[in-house]
C-alpha cells in the first residue's frame, strides 16, 4: 500500500461542535437511549437502533462498521434492565450493503422485514451478508411487537429506490436512513443518491409525521426537527443557484477550445456551472453544517444535472 504524503492534501474548515455525537467507549461504539425502551448505537460514522420488547429485541438496521458491537449493545442495555437480548425482528431501512451488511450475524429464524423492492434487490444482489427480507409490504405496513407499535412507509424513491421510513410515534422517532446526515452536509452527490426529485422531497414527508427525535442514519448525533429543516434550506439554495448558473455561464469557451472533443468541452462546462452554482452555498453555510466546503461541489453537480434532465430546466429544442 502506497503512503500518501499528507502535507500535499487539502485543508478544510473546521467541523462545528454541534456536529459532533458522544464519545465511543474503548470498543469502538455509543449506546444510548432515544426514549423508553428504544436505543441507538453508532460507531461515529453509522448508526443503527433497536427496541426491547417482551417478545425480543427489533433491531433496525445492521451496519457492517459497526458488526459485532451491535449485539454487544443489545447486551450491554438488557443485561442494565433485565430484559431479553434475543434479536428476533430485523427491520430493513433500504437494501444497501453499507447499512445492512452485518444482518448474516443475527440468527436465520430472525424475522427480517422490508419493502418489497428491497427483497428483490437482495435476491438479485445474492450477498450472503445480507440475507433477503421474507415479510415485505408495499406502501404501508404496522408492526405490533412485544406491545410496541412500528409504522413502515414507502413514500417512493429517493435515496434508493426502496428507502423507506421508519416511524414509532410511541417513542417520538422518526428514522429514514440516508438524506439528512445531522449537522453534516451530504456526501458525494447527495449522498450517492439516484433520484434526486425523491431526495428532495423526502424531508417533508418526514416532516409531515409527528416526531421528536431523528435517527438518520450517519454520524454521530441524533437529529432533530431543526436539522431537517436546515438540511431543506440547503438544498433549496443549491437548486436556486443552479438555476442562476444555468442561466448564466457560456458554454462557447470550451467549445471553441476542445473543438471535436466534445466530451471535453462538456465536461468543462458543467463543472463551471457546478463551480459556480456551489460557491455561494458553501459560503453560506461553511461554519453552520460540517463539511459544507468538503462535498456541497459535488452534490451541486448531482442537483443541477436533475434539474436540467429531470426537470428540462434550461433545455432546447433545435430550431
């Protein structure tokens, strides 16, 4: 493995506290209760949650970088409150393997439940790390387990086109995994996101339900109203300015440049309309959500070629 010399990388503005989660214990995860008997875990970067219950443990979500120490949680809260650490529910928040690739660890008679189009993911994936959901539904679904009620939706495609979200209105929680990353910005293209008008809209179907606190999938907090509507307020102004940007730059420059490479010139055009449509917004909100100076570029691009393909926002017919 090459070393890479670490005075030539780039320096980025530092993370605001607010950002930031719990300390980990030595072995590498938090643990902590949401409300009652419903509990999170992260490992800083994941996050996962289950409830106790008198029918077992509903685990939602099973994120590889967190693995073994899931259970180790589960242990370490039953054996504080004297109850079962039996994982008997799995719950599937979207098929991604960074989400649910340590689900093989839990027994094969765990009940795994999911949207139906993550079933036929996982079959068509064939990962042995995650076994496919058997229990699915298609728009709407409510568990009664142990007592405790969990309200599955599928409001459509967003970050993937099988995410759904997680309510447990007796418990204030709200989880939808992979569009607002609490006091963070996105990651690449909006967190590697493949219908942007989905992720868009995501935060007000979340919004609409009535929660407290937000399980959303990443870093080391737990979210809030507040940070939804943030999160809403910076992708609006990525949208604004990348209609601004649409508007305004000239592709003729790297036309008259690249002449017959095309790819080239268009390649230059696009990132300056995403440079451009960017710059504002990472100045706004640099200070305000960690890593707005890191990825914000990247999400602009994903937002703006939505809206000119999606959308048709700046396109033209041949006279």
């Amino acid at each position: 493995m090459s070393a890479t010399d670490t005075s030539v990388l780039p320096d980025y503005a530092p993370v605001p506290r607010s950002a930031l989660g719990p300390a980990l214990n030595e072995q590498g995860y938090y643990v902590g209760r949401v409300e009652r008997n419903l509990y999170w875990i992260t490992d800083g970067t994941y996050q996962s949650a289950f409830l106790t219950t008198s029918d077992g443990v509903v685990l939602l979500d099973a994120p590889p970088t967190i693995g073994n120490n899931i259970q180790r949680a589960v242990d370490e809260i039953a054996s504080a409150n004297g109850v079962s650490n039996k994982v008997t529910h799995l719950i599937y928040s979207h098929h991604h393997a960074d989400h649910v690739g340590a689900s093989s660890l839990f027994d094969k008679n765990v009940t795994r439940i999911g949207h139906e189009e993550t079933r036929r993911l996982l079959l068509r994936d064939d990962d042995p790390a995650r076994p496919p959901n058997e229990e699915t539904f298609q728009d709407r679904r409510t568990l009664e387990i142990g007592g405790e009620r969990i309200d599955l939706a599928w409001h459509g495609p967003n970050h993937s086109p099988d995410n759904i979200v997680i309510h447990l209105p007796d418990h204030d929680t709200l989880m939808l995994i992979d569009i607002v990353n609490p006091g963070w910005a996105p990651v690449y293209v909006a967190n590697l996101t493949e219908d942007i008008p989905g992720y868009i809209e995501a935060p007000a179907n979340a919004l609409a339900y009535s929660w407290k606190h937000f399980i959303g999938g990443h870093n080391g907090r737990l979210g809030t109203r507040d940070d939804l509507t943030l999160h809403q307020q910076y992708m609006a102004d990525i949208a604004d300015n990348s209609r601004k940007a649409i508007d305004s730059v000239d592709p003729t420059p790297y036309f008259v440049k690249y002449g017959e490479n095309v790819w080239a010139a268009l390649k230059g055009y696009l990132d300056e309309i995403a440079s451009t449509a960017a710059a504002p917004v990472i100045e706004k909100y640099t200070g305000v959500i960690a890593a707005a100076d890191v990825f914000t570029e990247s999400t602009t691009f994903q937002v703006m070629q939505s809206i000119r393909l999606d959308l048709g926002y700046g396109s033209q017919v041949h006279p």
